[in-house]
C-alpha cells in the first residue's frame, strides 16, 4: 500500500511536533537548564494551599508552590515542593510559613530566613514548616456562618419540599408525571422537526440562494424606483396638473353657456330635434329596405325579359 507524499508530510509535522513537546519537557525538568532551586517542606495540614500558590520572602515573590503529595502512605503529613526562582540565598534553619493572603486570594508560602544560621540551604533540602497562628481556627470562623446558612437552607427547602408533597395527591402526581412525559415527547418531537428543518434546507441550499439573491434583486430596483420618483420635480409637476384642471374648468364653463360652435350645438334645442327626427326616417328607411328589398334593388343573374307593353293600356293612360 503505498502512501501519498502529502500523508507522509502530515505524520512527519506530527512526530516532529511530538518530539519538540517531549524534548523541552525534558529540557525543562533537566537539572542542566534547571535555573530554579527546589526545597520541600511537610505539614500536618496544608489548610488549602495548592500548587503554583506563589513564595514571598518579605512580601516579594521569589517563587512558587510545585506540587503537593502525601508524604507516607499512612496519609498523616502532606509534602510540598517549591521552586525558588532568583539567587536569594537563605539559611538551612529557616522557616518555610503557610499564611493566608485574603478571603478570596488563597494561601501562600512565606519564608522566614534565619540569621544566625550560617550553613545556606542547599536545592534538595527539606525545610521546616509551619502555620500561621490562628489559621485553622480562622478557617474554621469563616466557614461556620455558611454552615449555618447551608444548614437553615436545606431546612427551608426539606420543608418546601415537603408542604408540596402534602399538597399533591395521587392523581395530581399522575398528572404531573404525564405532563412530564408528554414535555419530554414534545421535545423529541421539536428536535426531529429541527433535524428534517436542516435536512431541508441542506437540499435546497441552491434554491434558497437563489430566492434571497431575487430577494435581493428586487429590493434594490424598489430602491431604484424609490430613489427615480424622490428625484422627480413634484411641485412643478402638481403646478401643471392644476393648471390642466383650471383649463378643463374653463372649457366646462364655456359649453355649459354656449359659447363657441360645440356650445351652440349643445344649447340649440332645435338641432337636436332635427337630428331626432333625420335618425327616425333613417330606422324606418332601413325597416322598409328589409321588408321590400325589390322596391329599391333590381337583380337577375341571366337578365329579365321586358314585358310588352299593353297598347291599350298606354292608350289609356
């Protein structure tokens, strides 16, 4: 089987980059580019101290806390180990004090160095501790009021809890009970509609694009449009249309008094009679041309023979 150049560039950046992590772990817990001293300390109880907690010497840090283990398989005394950053040299017998920063800072390491002692501490020597005077006993205050108010609030709620168990009967249980159950198909329910939603919308991705660009589209002709009619001149326009109705008014005016030729024509009673009269002959005409068609129209397709003429007829007449 063989493998494409770019899976063979993928493995090699990951090795790489898994070998640089190792290397500078390495690097770094290695005692040849190890800059920091490192000292234990062990407590009978530790009241909260955790690791990266920082290490002051007068209030400055020059350190921090590396790690908490216990310090013997019976459990009964906490080992600590600590980093000391800079070159501060102190003696062997000083003190290493756990102490409290504030309510909400945590506790920090303090060392208290020893003057009188000229043998300097050495990285890899074990310290001695201590705590600071009222500390457990400080703890112990601060946390009693939230006992308190725990204890008085798991109290309230038993009682509410058990004033609502006394309010609910059987069937208000039961009812509750499918209430829940029929919230719970509800959600199965919503979350099968959001799924076929997606699935939806996945297949007419192309086609909802294509309605928003129309979308779209049109709103920016609207905007055109909009944008076509604010430019127009609209009082000149309005001036116009008023002076067309005023015209329009006067031509009114005008043929309602009989004034001009279309006037006249409206207000002679006359003419409309004689028009009256010319529109009635015409229908009777065409009544009389569709009852008797031969007395106005003579034709024959092979031609009529004239009747001779009746002699004594014409003398006669």
């Amino acid at each position: 089987m063989r493998y494409s150049r770019e899976i063979k560039t993928g493995v090699f950046a990951v090795v790489s980059i898994l070998l640089f992590i190792l290397g500078y772990q390495y690097m770094k817990n290695s005692k040849l580019f190890q800059t920091s001293k490192e000292f234990y300390v062990i407590y009978q109880n530790v009241v909260g101290l955790e690791a990266g907690a920082p290490v002051t010497i007068n209030g400055m840090r020059v350190g921090k806390v590396k790690n908490l283990s216990l310090a013997n398989k019976a459990g009964d005394a906490v080992l600590v180990t600590f980093l000391i950053e800079n070159d501060f040299e102190f003696s062997k017998s000083s003190v290493i004090k756990i102490y409290a920063s504030g309510i909400i800072g945590g506790n920090n390491l303090a060392v208290l160095p020893a003057v009188d002692d000229p043998v300097m501490a050495r990285s890899g020597d074990t310290l001695r501790g201590e705590l600071e005077s009222g500390m457990i006993d400080g703890l112990i205050e601060k946390f009693s009021p939230i006992e308190k108010s725990l204890l008085s609030t798991l109290t309230k709620v038993d009682s509410v809890l058990s004033d609502v168990d006394q309010v609910l009967d059987r069937k208000s249980k039961e009812n509750l009970r499918k209430s829940v159950e029929s919230l719970s198909v509800a959600m199965d329910q919503l979350s099968q509609t959001a799924t076929g939603l997606n699935v939806l919308v996945d297949r007419n991705q192309n086609e909802l694009d294509a309605a928003f660009k129309s979308i779209l589209k049109t709103s920016t002709n609207l905007e055109t449009i909009t944008d076509s009619i604010a430019a127009v001149n609209t009082a000149q326009m309005l001036k116009d249309l008023s002076g067309s109705i005023s015209a329009l008014n006067i031509i009114t005016n005008s043929l309602a008094q009989g004034e001009g030729s279309l006037g006249a024509l409206m207000q002679d009673k006359g003419l409309y009679d004689d028009l009256r009269t010319l529109t009635e002959d015409a229908q009777n005409l065409l009544k009389d041309i569709q009852e008797s068609p031969k007395r106005y129209v003579h034709f024959s397709l092979f031609g009529q023979k004239e009747e001779p003429k009746d002699k004594n007829k014409d003398n006669k007449e």
